[in-house]
C-alpha cells in the first residue's frame, strides 16, 4: 500500500517541474520584448490586444508539446491505474496547469516589466503557491488556507489523485492507511483513500478551477500590460 505516497509523489513532482517550467518561461515573454512593444505602438503599427493574442497563442503548442511527450512516456513507466481514460484525462489536468501556470508568469511578468524584479517576483510567489500545494504542508494555518486556492499545483494534484484512486484497496496490514488499522476494516473504499491524502473536490472540479485560473490570470496579465502606457489603444 506503500504505493500510494509513490503515486502522490510522481503526480507533485510532474506538476510542480511543468508548472514552474511554464512560469518562467512566460515570465520572459513580455520583458525582453519591452522596447519593441513601447515602439510599435507608439507608431500605431497594431492593437496591443492583437499583439497579446498572437503572441499567446503562438507560444501555447511549444508550451504543452514537452508536458504532453513527458505524460506519454512517464505515466506508463510509474505503473499508475493502468484506465487509458485516468491517462486521458491525468494529461488532460496536466496540460491545463501548464497553462494555468503561464498565464500566472504572465501576469507577473506583465506587472514588473524590469526582468530582475519580475524573476525575484515570481520566486517568492511560486514558492509560496507550491508549499502551500497539498504535498509539502498538510496543515495550513488557518490564516493561510484562501491562499491554496490560489494555487494551480494543489487542483492538479488533487485532479489527478482523484483520478488514480478510484477503486477498493484491500488492507495489507502495512499501516500506511490509518483507516485500515482497525482490524473490522479489510478494505479501503477511494474516498477514503482521498480522505487519507487530503484530497479535495472531484477530478472535474479541480480541472474546472485550473480553467478559471487560466482566464483569470491572462485577463488580469492583459489589463496589466495595457497600463503600463496609458495612451495604448485596445
């Protein structure tokens, strides 16, 4: 049963490398480009939101191509719930954080456009999303715990969790569920095991929340760009 930590510990591990990859590769796209956005649109050659549109959607397919490669290979290879549809749509919450997680480097990079600020920026505010994740920290204070619904590594983490365990587990006399050391107990039930892992909220909601994030952030990261010249037009 000790497979269960294995399975949590593969799921954070592809989250946190994805979403931290995606984060700090949008974080780049909007600051190096800083004279030349300023530039064209001071001569009026384009909208900023034509700008903005094409320069996400350009980037988004070389974004998931490695995430999606990595899911192919990986998933098989951990010995994960062998259901092609708990593939299907593990990669599908996989590939969802990675775009969440750009949209959050975006928005920062679209707030500090000095790349140095912006780097030290969005370290501090990863780090804090990713211990606040699900995985790291079981026990959030109670001050704290609004900030890990901000977090795209907590709802794919928990996405995908909800996903994996989805069947009974016979009790093996291990003692790594603590529901199976009551010995009238001989199997635990999925929402047990999730109960056991701290997961919250079905598979759909977790994806569900990881699409708000994703719009949220580059609606907020448009907004954000747009303000640093007041004379832009949409």
């Amino acid at each position: 049963m000790a497979h269960f930590y294995f399975f949590s510990s593969y799921f954070f591990f592809t989250m946190t490398y994805w979403v931290f990859d995606a984060m700090f590769a949008a974080l780049m796209s909007f600051p190096s480009e800083r004279d030349v956005i300023f530039k064209e649109r001071a001569s009026g050659s384009y909208q900023l939101s034509a700008y903005y549109l094409a320069k996400t959607l350009s980037e988004a397919p070389t974004r998931l191509a490695l995430p999606l490669v990595y899911m192919l290979v990986s998933f098989w290879m951990a010995g994960l719930n062998p259901e092609f549809s708990v593939f299907f749509f593990s990669t599908i919450c996989s590939l969802l954080s990675v775009l969440a997680g750009e949209s959050l480097g975006l928005l920062v990079g679209t707030m500090v456009m000095d790349m140095e600020k912006a780097m030290v920026a969005l370290t501090v505010f990863t780090l804090t999303l990713m211990l606040v994740g699900g995985f790291f920290v079981k026990d959030i204070p109670v001050w704290m715990v609004w900030s890990q619904y901000l977090s795209p590594f907590k709802f794919a983490f928990d996405a995908s969790q909800y996903l994996t365990f989805n069947v009974n587990v016979p009790c093996d006399g291990s003692g790594v569920l603590k529901i199976c050391n009551n010995p009238d107990i001989h199997y635990a039930t999925p929402k047990q095991i999730r109960e056991e892992l701290n997961v919250e909220g079905t598979a759909s909601f977790n994806a569900m929340m990881l699409i708000v994030i994703f719009f949220v952030a580059r609606l907020a990261s448009f907004v954000a760009l747009r303000s640093q010249r007041g004379d832009e037009r949409m």
